[in-house]
C-alpha cells in the first residue's frame, strides 16, 4: 500500500482505539524508505503508538493526528 494509504489506515485504526494496527500501519509506511521529512513524522507516530498499544505511556493523541494527516494527502 502507499504511505498516504497506510496514513489513512492508521487514522481509521486510531479512531476506534487499535493502536497495534495503527502502529503496524505506520510500519508500513516507514518500509516504503519514505523521504527525510516523511520518514520523520512517521517515526514520531510510530513511538507513541507503539506505546500506546503497549498500554504504556500518555501520548497526545493530536500529536500523532497532527503527524499523519498531512500524509493522507501524498500522492505516491
């Protein structure tokens, strides 16, 4: 799938509390070998939702929206 699809996924995942997919989703997207920029705000997602899924860890929801919503919009 392509970055702005597995973006989209994880925001799906996120909105009805499954972080593990979310995060999964996100890992996706990091295999894509995304440019710098990208790369970055998908690793920032990643961490806390990893922890999040974990059941570890108070990470701000919004932070990890703010990250992949620019994403959704790529066309790659």
């Amino acid at each position: 799938m392509s970055i702005s699809g597995e973006a989209m996924t994880a925001l799906n995942a996120m909105r009805r509390a499954d972080f593990r997919t979310a995060s999964r989703a996100v890992q996706n997207a990091l295999d894509e070998n995304p440019p710098h920029a990208v790369r970055r705000r998908l690793e920032t997602a990643h961490s806390s939702l990893t922890m999040l899924a974990s059941g570890g860890g108070e990470h701000d929801l919004l932070d990890v929206h703010e990250a992949l919503e620019p994403l959704t919009k790529r066309s790659d």
